[in-house]
C-alpha cells in the first residue's frame, strides 16, 4: 500500500471523483465508497476532499464535509456507518471541497471546529490567482464555531482525537488529525497521494510548510498508522515518507536554479521535476505549476503567478 508513485491509471480512477469543480458537481450522483479503518473510524472517498467518520456509543463526528451541492448525498453515505446525528465537524482546511457541507451540517446542530485562520478566511472574500477566481465570504452557520491555535482534542467513542494545528503548508489553517487508539491519521490536504500536490499561495501555503507537515505526520505514525490522503488512495507510513522525500528533494532541485540566479522563467524551462512528472504530473497540478508554487514559496512571493503560455516554453 505504501508506494507513493502509483500508476497514472490507477490515479485516474483513485481521484476522478475528489478533483471536480463545484460547478461540475451540481445534480450528478457520486459513488462514495466507505473504508473500515477500525471499529469506530471509517475513511469515505467521493468527490472533493478525504472523509473520516467516526461513530460509537458517543455519536458521529465527521473530518472534512466536501462539497456544498454534494452534501445530502455525503449524509446518505454517512447515515450508512451509522444513523445517529452528526455531533461535530474538524474541517482541516478553508477551501470548499472540505468545508462544502458545513452549512447544511451546522444547521443540523452540529459543532464545527477549525483552526483560527480558517474561520478568518471564511468570514471574508478570498481571492485565488491560481483559479483566476474570488470566493465569497461563506454564510453564517457554514463556519466555525470553536476555533483553536494550536491543537484541539476530543474525547468521542473511546479514544482521543487530536487536531494538530501545522503551519503554512497548503494554507495557513491546515491541520492533521490523529485518531490515538484507532492509530488514524488524517493528513488534510498536506498529502497529496499520487499526484503534485496543491499548494495555496494566495491562502497563506509554501513549500517549507509543507514539508514540516509531512514531517510533523511522519513523526506521529508508525508502522501499522493507516493515513488518510487529502485526496488520492488510503496510504501508510512509508508512503507519507517517500511524499515527505519528494518535497524536499523537488524544493532542492527549485533552490539550486534560485542558487544560480535563474527567473522563474527559466526555472521552469529548467524542469526540475521532470523525474516525476510523467507519473505525478499528469493528474491536476502540472509541472510548470509546481515550480511557481516552489520558486514562490523560496523567494517570497505570497501569491500565484500567472505566466503568459510563451513563458513556459523554450525556442
């Protein structure tokens, strides 16, 4: 299970449903296909962001709640493990394939819980140069209502469940959650399992953050840890490993053409990924793209660059 460069195929068919964009989302019917992880933690695929429900003698609780147009079919899912009500929602992030569902959620009576600087987002316009796009503020009972700075944990249906705040990574409001006695690790969209990973500029993301999360999630796991990818297959250990590995070796690759005083232009025709593109740069991130999202990071530019199409090419 734990090899991270899977086959373009296998990808393909792991991650057609969790890449959508939301307009695409509208009235289709998802296949979301649940994973028993241990007897009270269950990881659903379906399309947006990674779900972990757990359920118990304590009720329901929910990481992530993907996307907003998607959200009574996520329930019928969810009702499926178990029929009892949905108690609280740790969102690992502020974008809208994980936080899509709070509202309808929240105004059911759950609790929704994220870090501070997701409730600060939320509450106003968000722009992306990535998407070209601005994000308006979300309505009330879509966010959150208990927030923390560093770490969170409840005590629910026999174990404690710890969200670890990590910094600066794919936002600046990621966190990873750790089911202790299930021996769980829900990574956010800190991992990205067979494809380049996302990283938000614009949301406060960089690559150094990054690889202390993947780093941070290393540290927690062991051996027999079944981590949950933001998007992509069920991993291990060894698989968040070798993603940790490609990190750094890609953000050292990017600082050694920063070392030569290359433009980001010529970075890029540089290919410092090409090692891996052909297996992970296929998918939804391109090559070029994980390049802006180094070379910004490393020469503090908080924000994505759009290039003119002649830019990224050589003559």
């Amino acid at each position: 299970m734990h090899n991270f460069q899977f086959s373009v195929a296998v990808i393909f068919a792991a991650l057609a449903v969790s890449i959508t964009p939301v307009a695409l989302a509208q009235d289709q019917a998802v296949e979301y296909i649940p994973t028993t992880l241990s007897p009270t933690v269950t990881m659903i695929k379906g399309r947006g962001g990674n779900i972990a429900v757990s359920s118990g003698e304590d009720g329901v609780f929910i990481i992530d709640d993907q996307l907003e147009p998607l959200t009574d079919q996520l329930l019928a899912s969810i009702r499926s493990i178990s029929d009892q009500p949905i108690r609280f929602v740790i969102n690992t992030h502020y974008h809208g394939d994980h936080v899509g569902g709070n509202e309808k959620i929240g105004k059911a009576g759950a609790v929704i819980i994220a870090h501070d600087n997701i409730r600060e987002r939320m509450t106003t316009d968000q722009l992306s140069n990535f998407f070209g796009e601005t994000t308006p503020a979300w309505p009330k009972d879509s966010l959150p209502v208990v927030t923390f700075n560093d770490q969170v944990t409840l005590h629910l249906n026999g174990e404690a469940v710890t969200a670890y705040h990590v910094p600066r990574g794919h936002t600046d409001g990621d966190s990873i959650v750790y089911f202790s006695a299930s021996n769980v690790l829900h990574m956010g969209d800190i991992f990205f399992n067979g494809l380049y990973p996302f990283i938000d500029l614009d949301g406060g993301g960089t690559i150094q953050g990054m690889i202390a999360a993947a780093g941070t999630g290393v540290g927690i796991a062991n051996e027999e840890t079944r981590i949950i990818a933001g998007h992509g297959p069920l991993s291990d250990r060894a698989g968040l490993l070798e993603y940790h590995a490609f990190l750094i070796k890609a953000r050292d690759n990017v600082q050694a053409l920063i070392d030569r005083d290359m433009s980001l232009q010529q970075a890029i025709a540089a290919k410092p990924t090409a090692q891996w593109d052909d297996i992970l740069g296929k998918i939804w991130i391109t090559p070029e793209q994980l390049v802006i999202f180094i070379y910004n990071s490393l020469t503090g530019v908080d924000h994505f660059t759009v290039l003119e199409p002649a830019a990224t090419t050589t003559e």
